[in-house]
C-alpha cells in the first residue's frame, strides 16, 4: 500500500515545491532583477575601466535598471523594500562606475565641467538625506526628469570612446541641464509633498496626486 502511495506522494512534493519556487520568483521576481545590479557593480570593481568585459557587464546592470521596476508594475509586485533595494543599487552602481573612471575624468574634464558634475550630485544626496528624515525611507521619487538623467549617465562611459572633444562637450552641457533641474525638482517635491507618492513624476503635478492613494515604485 504504502509502495502505490509512493508516485502520487512524489508527484505532490514535486508540484507542492515547484510552487513555492514559482512564487518565490514570481513575488521577488523585480527584486532578484534589481540584485543582478548591485553584483554587476561589485563585477566592475575587478574589470579594466571601457574593455570588453567591462562594457558586457555594465550594459547587464543598464538592463537591470530598465526592466525591474517595469517587471514590478507588470506585476504588481512593488513595495517599499524594492524601492529602497533600487534606490540602493543605484548608489552603488554608479558609484562604482564613477570610482573606476575616475583617473579618466581626470585627463578629460575641465574646472567647469567638474562643477558640473558636483553639484547636481550633491543636491541628489540631500534628497535623499530629506526623504529619509521625512518619509523614514531612503529613497528618492523617479521624476521624468530623474529617468532622462539616469539614461544619460548610463550613456556617460560611452562618450569616452574616441575622446571627441564637440560631442564631449555637448554631452556636457545637455546633461548638466537636466542634472541640475532634476536635482533641484526632486528637492522641492521631497519638501513639499505631505507623503511619498511615486506617481509625482514632476514637480507640477504634486497637488493633483495628493488625494489619491500612494503607491510605491517597485
């Protein structure tokens, strides 16, 4: 008896630990995507700064970028842990990408340019520092202006290949406009807004979603 029970006990066991895996990726599945970028990061600490490799791994952790909160909504599988692991994995990667082409920015960037750079990152850093005061999370809203930011430092180690001074500097310069504004917006909307709401995407549209329910980015 116990020998006819055996194939339906196995096939129980199976299907009942093939569940639990599926939903385990299934709930975690933007928060394992969000974890290939923070070990892509710790990758790009071993690599030489723009070989091949380098560029391998670095364009995983962009796509990682792009497709985990869009797996998250897909989903509906966003909470704030997942928006504080992004937020994180964020810091890291790009810390890390601006650590290793560091003695890069040395020999191309002029006073100017470093100014730049240093500002809108600072600001970046005071969101974050008010969000956590104020909302009791680290994190910082994706404005619109944020994301076509974060495309463009994504784009920042592949404007090293060749050093062309004109497109150099037009990099430059567009970047550091919407560096600055982004950084500068998401500023006022940390201040002004009531509560964390991911859906004020731009600083003009924090009253109209303040009445409606919050929801998290991942």
């Amino acid at each position: 008896m116990a020998f006819s029970f055996s194939p339906f006990l196995s096939t129980f066991f199976k299907e009942t630990i093939l569940n639990l895996v599926m939903n385990f990726f299934k709930k975690n599945a933007a928060n394992l995507i969000t974890l290939i970028r923070i070990f892509g990061a710790i990758a790009l600490i071993m690599l030489e700064p723009l070989s091949l490799p380098f560029f391998i791994v670095y364009g995983v952790c962009g796509l990682s970028d792009a497709f985990d909160g869009l797996v998250a909504r897909k989903l509906g599988i966003q909470s704030s842990f997942g928006s504080a692991l992004d937020s994180l994995s964020d810091l890291l990667f790009y810390g890390v990408m601006a650590a290793k082409l560091f003695p890069t920015f040395q020999r191309l960037l002029l006073p100017y340019q470093w100014v730049i750079i240093a500002v809108p990152t600072v600001l970046h850093f005071i969101a974050y520092i008010i969000c956590a005061i104020k909302f009791s999370r680290f994190s910082a809203i994706h404005t619109y202006a944020n994301k076509a930011l974060g495309l463009l430092v994504y784009a920042f180690p592949f404007f090293f290949i060749g050093e062309i001074p004109l497109l150099w500097t037009i990099y430059m310069i567009v970047g550091g406009v919407i560096a600055l504004y982004g950084s500068v917006e998401i500023n006022l909307i940390h201040i002004i807004a009531k509560r964390y709401d991911t859906r004020n995407k731009s600083v003009f549209f924090i009253r109209r979603n303040e009445n409606n329910p919050v929801e998290e980015d991942k």
